[in-house]
C-alpha cells in the first residue's frame, strides 16, 4: 500500500469479510514523500477470498473491500 503524504501517519487492519481470518495490521514505513505499508494475506483453502481494509488517518477510518484470487 502506498500513501503519497508523510504529512499524515496512517494506520490500518485488514480483516477477512467471506471467513474469520482474524485482523492483520499494515506496517506502514516512511519512504522519500509517501508511506509504504506492507502486509501478507494469509493461505486460504478457497480459490476466492473477500477482504476489508481499514485505513486511519487522524480521526477519520476509510474502508474498502478487495478480493484476492488463487
């Protein structure tokens, strides 16, 4: 994930929506002018998994869903 404001420390969680897969954090690191936030989805036994990712920056949460595919 890439944020292009250092202005702004984000945080963020991703959380699976279609099964349980617990709550991940985003490590985000400083990079020139941006943020760069690393996470890893785990393994899943279905072919298609729906994720919810949840970014927050001061005091305002921007929510999104993705899909990840085998």
């Amino acid at each position: 994930m890439h944020i292009n404001n250092l202005q702004v420390e984000p945080s963020a969680t991703v959380s699976g929506v279609s099964m349980n897969m617990g709550v991940l954090p985003i490590i985000f690191k400083p990079q020139k002018n941006s943020w760069i936030g690393e996470f890893t989805i785990p393994q899943c036994i279905h072919d298609k998994m729906t994720w919810s990712i949840d970014i927050k920056v001061h005091d305002t949460t921007y929510s999104s869903e993705f899909t990840v595919t085998k």
